[in-house]
C-alpha cells in the first residue's frame, strides 16, 4: 500500500508549498490536491523534485459534466488541458467526476437526460479519452461519491453503476476511485463491494464516518480494512482525504499508523 495526503483539506491556513513540506516531515511520500487551476505549478513541480514527492493524483474534469454529451467538447479541451498538466507534474492519476460540483459540494443542475441516457454519455465520455489517456500515461479514475448529504444530485452515487461503467469501457486506463467514506455514507458494505471487485479499482480515499475526519475517530473499522487489504495484497494508492479533527499533523500522523 502506498499513502497519499490529500493536501486541500490539510494544513490549510499556509501557502500550497508548506503544506508539501509539512507531508514530507511527516513521512508522506506521495501527495494528491483538486484543481490545478488554482495552483502554482512551476513551485509544485520543484518543490516535489526537492522533497522527493509523488504527485499521486489530481482533478481531471471540474467544469464539464461527464454525464451531458453536449459538453463533450468542452470536456475534450478540459481534458487536454489536465493531460498536459498531469505529465508536467509526473501524476499519473486524474480524477473524474460524473457531474460539476457547485460551491456547497451538490451537482449543478443536470441536463433533461434519463438515467440510461446519462449512464451511456459517462461511457461514452470516458472512452473518447481513453487514447489520451494512454499517450499521457494516466489513468482516470471515476469517483461515485455520496449524494445523502455532501453531494446532492450526484449521479454517480453508488459503487455497483461506477463498476458498471468501468466494464463498459474496457480500458485498463479507467479504473474506479473507491472512497470509503463516501460508499460508507449510502450503506454499503464496503470490504464486501471492493473484495468482490478489486481489480477495477485503481485508488482509494479514505476518512471516518461521521464528520468525514481522519481514520479512527468515527465508526469505520480503518484497523479492519487496513489488515484486510495488507491481506489482498492492495497495491494501489490510498489517499487521506480527510477534514482533520484536531491539529492536522496528528491527524495525519494518526492516519498514517493505522495504514502502516
């Protein structure tokens, strides 16, 4: 298993360029943040190259809808943009939403399309970018996330269609982002649903259930499910995507114990 800190939702009052810092102190080898508009990507790129950081994963898509075919251009150009971006920074991950998300974390509103019609332009989306993808040498990652509370409206919102899709494009370059906190919050069973469907998943994102802090402060077994995937031999990133609860270096210290 390899650890990633999700560094949006950590050490947020310094400059993106600390907070990389602060993560290496730690023992953080690889690192992960949203959008890469708003970031310095000059200073990230260095500071990664001196701090000996993986740049593990980024957004991909924030401002076309996967979900709406009649933004596929705009998302072709987003895409070409975050490609370009992705191989500057050496991530090999971009993460891919089915919708954009407003402000307050709920989907925008979405176009007059039925499930099937939204479930087939995702498909078809992620396959339009799949020759990219390869050139680039990323790999999407398609993220369902919880719509009962931080992301109303969300179209992707359960594992099984997320699996679904992944199996439909046939591309070992679309692998599925499973956040446990997120599948955790629509009911799922989550070490039954990853355990059954291991090889489509490409990452993982963690936090505890309520308040989506760090691991072991709420009521997801983490010690469970970190012995369980040292058991299946998980190889892939795990990224603490957390909001910390307390001082965020012994939120991220405490994270880091229980995965190691």
């Amino acid at each position: 298993m390899k650890l990633s800190l999700c560094l949006e939702t950590v050490f947020t009052d310094r400059p993106f360029v600390e907070r990389m810092q602060e993560a290496s102190a730690l023992g953080y080898s690889a690192i992960e943040f949203w959008d890469w508009r708003t970031k310095e990507l000059t200073a990230i790129k260095e500071s990664a190259a001196q701090l000996n950081l993986t740049i593990a994963a980024m957004s991909g898509n924030r401002q076309h809808a996967l979900i709406d075919p009649d933004t596929r251009p705009g998302l072709m150009a987003e895409m070409e943009q975050a490609f370009a971006v992705a191989q500057q920074l050496r991530c090999r991950h971009l993460m891919m939403l089915s919708d954009v998300l407003a402000a307050d974390g709920s989907a925008t509103t979405p176009p007059p399309l039925s499930e099937q019609e939204k479930f087939e332009s995702v498909v078809q989306g992620l396959q339009t970018l799949v020759h990219q993808a390869s050139d680039a040498g990323v790999v999407l990652l398609l993220e369902p996330l919880n719509s009962v509370l931080n992301h109303r409206g969300y179209f992707l919102d359960h594992f099984q269609m997320g699996f679904e899709i992944i199996r439909h494009v046939g591309s070992p370059q679309v692998k599925l982002l499973y956040d446990i906190y997120h599948m955790s919050m629509m009911g799922e069973d989550v070490v039954a649903e990853m355990g059954s469907n291991l090889e489509w998943i490409g990452y993982l994102h963690v936090a505890d259930l309520p308040g989506r802090h760090q691991p072991g402060t709420g009521k997801i077994d983490y010690r469970g499910i970190a012995d369980w995937l040292k058991r299946v031999r998980f190889d892939g990133f795990i990224g603490m995507e957390f909001f910390p609860q307390g001082p965020g270096h012994l939120a991220a210290r405490a994270a880091q114990e229980i995965f190691t």
